[in-house]
C-alpha cells in the first residue's frame, strides 16, 4: 500500500481507461482527485466510486485544448490548494492507422493538439504548484509506438514521441528541485482506444487498466526518487534514456 493521504493529484483523461483506474487509485490511497475529461457522465461514474472507496474528488468537465481553460485550472487549484503534488497527463486521442501520406490534416492537427500542445499547456499551468508540493511527481503517459515507430501509427506515434521529449526536458530542467517526472509506457492495456486501434483483437487477453493503475500509485509517492526516465508498465520498472530502449 502507498499512503498518499493529504496529497492532491490532478489526472486528465480520468472518465474512462487508464485515467479513471488511476485517478481512483490515487484516491483510495487518500489523495483528493481532480480530475479532468470532457465526457461528464464518465466522470460522474469516477466520483461515485471514489465516494464508495471513502476518497474525494474534484470533478472538472472540460476540453484540454480550450488552452485559456486549461491556464484557469492551474490559477483554480491555486486559490483553493496552493500547491499540487501530483500530475498524471494522460489525456490522447489515437487518431486514425493509416499510411501518413493518408492522414487528413483534420486528425494530425488534433491528435498534436491534444496529446501534445494540450499536455504541454497542462505542464505550463501547474508547473509552479508542482514546485510548491515537498515531493511534486508527474507522470507523462506515453506509448511503446513512440519508440518502434509502428507503419501506420505515424500522427500517435510522433505525438508520443514528442510528450516523451518535453517529459525529458522538464526532467532536466527540475533535476535540482523536490519534483520529480517521468514517462510511462503503459503497453497493451484493455482500454476503449486499444480497441479502436486492434478492432480484431481479445481484449480479455491484455490487463485491464486496473492493473495499470496499480503499478502507477508508487510512482506518485514522495519514496519514487526516479526521474527523467521511462517506467514501462509490463515490466514493472524504469528505463534509462542513456541506455539502448
């Protein structure tokens, strides 16, 4: 178990998959919730099952490329809390498998939009409230595609790619502080967008995003001293960036 009593948690992305097992994970580990998706009836079904875990959350339905929004909910945290001890930007959009030279411009500019240019705009909002927390932590959820450069996936892929270099980035820039970030590759998960992409495959043959969630709780804790490095769930460890990945 990993006691985050008393620590606030932002998770984007939290109506559904990975974002909503983690955001009620952090929770029954006692860290208040805000959590952040568009579709308010899936963040309802987070709430009340937070309430059943005896946790707390805040509910924030919004669309993370309303850029100004996203600037609002860095300065509403900070009027409320002072200060955020956890980030999980999980927030993405797959787009669509297609050869790059088929992608409609209409899916590049959203998928960058939301899983990069949005992420970033989260980072830039919180940042200073991250550096207030004694321990700050922040978990940037990447893709295996970001690495493997899969035929097909080229908008998801470069997108991830991309998060994982300004997680690098931030990393380095914060190495003297109490904050800490790091990327995740969560692997094959049982999640809506997993399907979207494997239409053909058994989703009963991959974990389900509970399990995720499960092996993402330490990582936010004040004992993880990693960062600027690469948590691959399906192997339950980091990687090093120096090193070959």
């Amino acid at each position: 178990m990993t006691s985050l009593q008393g620590r606030i948690a932002l998770v984007t992305g939290a109506s559904r998959g990975i974002g909503y097992w983690t955001a009620l994970a952090l929770a029954k580990e006692g860290a208040h919730v805000i959590a952040v998706a568009r579709t308010t009836g899936g963040l309802e079904e987070l709430d009340d099952a937070i309430q059943a875990a005896g946790g707390t959350a805040t509910l924030v339905p919004m669309d993370l490329t309303d850029m100004q929004a996203v600037d609002r909910l860095g300065a509403a945290i900070n009027e409320r809390w002072g200060k955020l001890d956890i980030l999980v930007a999980n927030a993405g959009v797959l787009g669509t498998i297609s050869p790059v030279g088929h992608v409609e411009a209409k899916v590049f500019d959203k998928v960058m939009a939301v899983n990069v240019t949005a992420t970033w705009r989260v980072i830039r909002s919180v940042e200073p409230l991250l550096l207030k927390s004694d321990a700050g932590r922040a978990l940037i959820l990447s893709s295996g595609v970001a690495h493997s450069a899969r035929a097909f996936w080229g908008p998801y892929a470069a997108s991830k790619a991309a998060v994982e270099t300004l997680a690098r980035v931030w990393a380095a820039e914060t190495e003297k502080t109490a904050l800490k970030v790091n990327s995740i590759d969560p692997g094959a998960t049982r999640t809506a967008m997993r399907a979207q992409a494997m239409p053909g495959e058994n989703p009963e043959t991959l974990p389900h995003p509970e399990e995720t969630a499960a092996k993402l709780v330490p990582l936010c804790a004040p004992s993880c001293l990693e960062s600027g490095k690469l948590f691959r769930v399906a192997e339950n460890r980091f990687f090093d960036y120096q090193l070959p990945v």
